[in-house]
C-alpha cells in the first residue's frame, strides 16, 4: 500500500507546535522520529513532509481537528491572558501544554457561544458592572452581589448542603458569564501552576477554575477573584500567589485588590455580624472551631476567614501570619496524605461533561438544537459528549434549582 503524505505547510507545523506549548522533543517522541526530523517538517526550506498517520498522531499531541493543518495561513491568535502566577517556578516555559489546551479550549467554546446566541437571534446580557484598582473593594463586593442577586440566607442554605461554589457558578451563568471547570485525570493542570483564569470580554466573559482544588469554599474564592479581573477589563491567570515578593509590584497591587474583592463579596460584613460568635469589637484570637463554624456556615476557608478578620480589624496581622503558617503545613500534608493513597475516584462521564461545560453553555447548545440550529451531532461535538451521554446531559441541565441555589 502507498504512503499516503499529508501535503501541510511546514508554517502550519511551526504555528500549532508553538500554540500547543509542546516540546520538539516531546512532539518528536510521539510521533516515533528524531527531533531532527521533526525540526526539517517545520523548516520552509526542506521538502520533506509528514504521512497522513503521522499528521494525524501529531494533531492529537496539540490537540487540533486535523483540519486546521491544511488552512493557508495560521488563523489570527487570541489575545494573550496576562500572567499573574510566580513565574519563578516555571522557567522557559511559563505555560504547560494542558494549561494552553484549556485557556484555547474556553476561547473557543465562547466564539461559538457567541455564533449559537446569534443563530437563536438572542444577545448576551452585557450589564456588568466595572472596576479599578482605586476602587475600594467592599464597595466593589457590595456591586456583586446586589448584580448577582445573593441573599444571605440563600448563600448559608448552599453552604450547609456543602453548594458554595455550586451556588455561586449558578448565579454567574444565570446572567450569562460563562463557567468552566477543568476536572478529571486527562489534560489536568497543578494547582501551583493555575487557580484560575478569566476572558474578560464585556459580552459573555469567561471564568476558569481548577478542579483540582477540592473545596467548595476555595473554588468559589477562585470564581470571584477571577470576576474581579473581568471587572477590571483585563483576562489573566491566577495562582493564588498575590503575597509572592517575586510577583512585580503592579501585578501584587491587582492580585491583593482581586482577594479583597472576593473576601468582600463572599463574606460581607453585615454577614460575618449576624453570628454571636462576631460579638463585640475590637481584634482577638480566634479557635479553630471558630473559624470552622462560622466558616462553614457561609461557604469559605477558615483561612480566608480569618484574613477577612484582620481587614475588619477583628483579628491582628500577627495572629493572621501565626495561624498561617499551620494553615499551609495543614495544607501540604493533607496533600502529602492524597498523594500516598494515590486514589482515583470515578467520576462519571456525564458529571464530568457537566462541569467542564457548565449548565450556561450546555443549555445554550441544547436550546440550539430544540430550535433546529443545529444538529445532534453538533450538540456531541460541541459538548464533547458521546449521543448516549446527551439525555443525562440535558437532565442535570434543566433540573429545578433546589432551596440552596445549587
């Protein structure tokens, strides 16, 4: 049988390696060629091309449609998220393949969000509020939840049926922000790396978070402090690392005014006030079983808590950085301990697609297809779902939101 050779522009090979963030040695690999070889397939110069099966073995490897080899000319790049992570830790290569894979996938996911609103002759809701640095954050958090609609004791029902976070996305694709998660064992990212990020479009933005992060609590301060960075107008990635002396001064200023923007509209005053437990004025040490209660009650960390504490002046910088030491070697051996277990927990296929997607998107995509936009075949491919999968896809979408507004 002849070989068949894919007749790809060498400017194309050079253009998705480079936008897929993979290694020449890595792509080399898996193909099963040197890298010299690789290298001359990119090269204008060489006449040298890849098999079909080849080309095909390296669009799994970027994770791209066959298709998008054989265009002219590389499409016209996204705009590029500004990097608030510790770029210390990331050498030459400040983004992972997986990390690029996701931030591509969201911009993909909202043009065609945007292609299925205007086919069903509908527009985004494009109402949200704006920010500054200068801004002062409790007015900005107070901004959020009147848009958002949150009442306290809705907020404290998703907590105590252990929704924060569920709540919350909810609330945010009700008004149409798009929300993803990225979770399960394929194309996973480290919480180290990234947190969260955000496309700050003012018409049907874009909020990202790392299911890695297990907390209910931790995932929604993620969700919020990446629509902080919409309301500043400026997409970004998140590690969680504002306090890090190695973040230049202008990014440590944003990162700080996001977390403070987030505690605010989490865990509002008038809310913290309203347990007995917050009695009285002034600063003093609190218990852990303090902070857990009242922690749990509202749906966040005992350590976001407590620095919520110190910026109400109920709790001392001292005290603040003493507990969180223990907080952070807590953390470290908790993860240690899941490390050891090493326990893959099944998650089932449909649970997964749903939080990938988010009910927003999903719901837009069935919606498209109920008013014969699109196909059932458009509906497997854009939720990345098998048709067997769609029924149970379209259940946990539209199902009634119970009383905790998860």
């Amino acid at each position: 049988m002849a070989t068949i050779r894919a007749l790809v522009k060498p400017v194309m090979l050079r253009w998705a390696r480079s936008r897929a963030k993979v290694k020449l040695e890595d792509a080399a690999k898996a193909v099963g060629i040197p890298a010299e070889r690789l290298q001359a397939w990119e090269n204008d110069e060489n006449p040298d091309v890849p098999t079909l099966g080849q080309l095909r073995t390296l669009a799994g490897k970027y994770h791209f449609p066959l298709a998008v080899f054989y265009l002219p000319e590389p499409p016209k790049d996204f705009a590029p998220l500004r990097d608030f992570r510790k770029l210390a830790h990331f050498d030459d290569e400040p983004i992972s393949a997986n990390l690029a894979y996701h931030i591509r996938s969201a911009y993909d996911r909202r043009e065609l969000a945007l292609e299925l609103f205007q086919a069903l002759d509908n527009t985004p809701q494009g109402f949200l509020p704006t920010a500054t640095t200068r801004d002062n954050p409790e007015t900005v958090g107070r901004a959020i939840r009147e848009f958002l609609k949150v009442d306290g004791e809705e907020q404290k029902r998703a907590a105590r049926q252990g929704k924060a976070f569920d709540f919350w996305r909810r609330r945010l694709e009700e008004n149409d922000i798009l929300v993803f998660v990225i979770s399960g064992p394929h194309w996973s990212v480290e919480l180290k790396e990234m947190r969260g990020f955000s496309i700050a479009n003012r018409e049907l933005p874009v909020l990202v978070v790392n299911g890695k992060d297990y907390s209910q609590g931790g995932k929604a301060f993620t969700l919020i402090h990446e629509l902080c960075h919409v309301l500043l107008g400026e997409s970004a990635i998140s590690n969680g690392a504002a306090e890090d002396p190695q973040l230049a001064p202008a990014s440590r200023t944003v990162e700080r005014f996001c977390d403070a923007v987030a505690a605010a509209t989490l865990m509002p005053r008038e809310l913290l006030m309203s347990f007995e437990e917050t009695a009285g004025t002034g600063a003093r040490e609190w218990s852990d079983d303090e902070l857990q209660r009242i922690g749990s009650a509202i749906g966040v960390s005992r350590q976001a808590l407590l620095l919520r504490f110190v910026t109400l002046k109920r709790a001392t910088w001292d005290f603040y950085r003493e507990r969180h030491e223990a907080f952070e070697e807590e953390y470290r051996l908790l993860a240690e301990k899941k490390a050891k277990e090493k326990k893959v927990i099944a998650i089932k296929r449909p649970v997964m697609l749903m939080s990938w997607n988010g009910r927003g998107f999903t719901r837009l995509v069935l919606r498209s297809y109920y008013g014969k936009r699109i196909t059932l075949n458009d509906v497997s491919s854009y939720l990345g779902a098998k048709v067997k999968y769609i029924p149970a896809l379209e259940q946990a979408a539209f199902q009634a939101v119970d009383s905790g507004g998860a």
